[in-house]
C-alpha cells in the first residue's frame, strides 16, 4: 500500500521524461538553417544544373506545316526534253547578256562599245558574200558575174578600211584610259573587227551602246 509520499515522489518523476533538457534547447536554437543560395555555393564546380531546375523549357521543334517528303517520281522521256530545252535556253539567254570568259575586263568592254557604238560595213559582208556566190555561177550572163565580182571587191574593200578605222578608235581610247594596261592591242583589234562583221542582233554579249553614242 502506497504512501501519501511515495505518490507524490511518482508525479514529479513521470513528467520529468518528457522534459526537454536545457541542453538539447540550446543546441537545437543554435542550428544553421541552410538557404538556397548557401546549398547551391556548397555545390560543387562540375555539376551543371539542369534546365528543369532553372525553370527553362526546351522548346519543342514546331511540326505542324512541315511536308514530308516523299520519293520523287522519275522524269518522262519528254519531260526529261523539255527540261534540257529550258536549260539550254537559260544558258544562252544568259550567255547572250554576259558572254563568256574572253568577253571579260573593262578593255573588252571599251572595243565592243566602239564597235556597238557605228554602223560597220562587215555586217552585210556575208550577205553580199552570198550575192556574189550566185551571181558569178557560170549559168549568168557575163554582166552578171562581173557586178558579182565588183560587189565582191567593194565588200571585201569596206571590210577592210572600217576595221583599219575601228583598230586606231580603240588604240586611241587605250592609250587615254588604260595606259597602264597589259591587254595586247593585237587581240583587241581582232576581237573587235570579228564582232563588226557580225549581225547586230547576234552579237554577244548583246551591245550596251547605241549607234552614234559618244564613247
């Protein structure tokens, strides 16, 4: 049988269990609360963040509007053709407005100009030389042949002097603005009588001047 002390002795032990020391309350008051700014110092310097943890998105590549492309189907014989005819037709369209390797450079340019730039008496040469070739057939009368050979003579006579006067323009205008040029005025001189003897609406590259422009 208990006592009246030993009662009282029980009640202040069994609380006393459940009582938190002063030394635990200290050490919990003084713990460090860790940041997030402090967490991510402590990290160490290879790791990389993923784009989760930043808050990036990677956008996703649009699909919507995109074609697929399927297996082309093989050209006709005559699709096939007509694709080579638009090819050539491009290039000679294009070498009409350019012209090819020799028709480059600003001296080039120039003896064109001076040629583009007159009316040349080559132009009706191979007309004429073909006047002549049926005119002086054995099956004409003899007055027939003779202005054949005397038109032939004019030609060939015209031919020569427009490019004698065709040579000295340039050889002029050279010497006035390329005097430092390295360009043969021997070639010049032929790359420019062979375009005067040529039918306007063929030359190539196609004249950038007009008849009796000033040069």
């Amino acid at each position: 049988m208990c006592t009246g002390r030993g009662r009282v002795a029980t009640l202040h032990l069994v609380p006393s269990l459940f009582r938190r020391k002063p030394a635990d309350l200290v050490q919990e008051s003084v713990t460090p609360v860790t940041t997030d700014e402090e967490s991510t110092a402590a990290r160490t310097r290879g790791y990389t963040p993923s784009k989760k943890e930043l808050g990036q998105v990677t956008p996703k590549r649009p699909t919507a509007g995109r074609r697929v492309s399927g297996p082309t189907r093989p050209l006709t014989k005559e699709e096939a053709r007509e694709q080579r005819r638009a090819a050539r037709a491009e290039a000679s369209s294009e070498f009409r407005r350019e012209g090819g390797p020799r028709d480059r450079g600003p001296e080039r340019l120039l003896a064109r100009n001076v040629v583009d730039s007159r009316r040349t008496v080559g132009t009706w040469f191979f007309g004429g030389a073909l006047i002549v070739l049926v005119g002086s057939n054995q099956a004409m009368p003899p007055i027939v042949r003779l202005a054949s050979n005397v038109m032939w003579g004019a030609l060939a006579l015209g031919v020569v002097v427009d490019s004698v006067l065709i040579s000295r323009k340039i050889k002029k205008l050279m010497r006035e603005r390329f005097p430092k040029s390295d360009q043969k005025l021997g070639s010049l001189y032929l790359y420019a009588i062979m375009r005067s003897i040529t039918f306007r609406r063929m030359r190539a590259p196609a004249p950038r001047v007009n008849i009796g422009d000033k040069i």
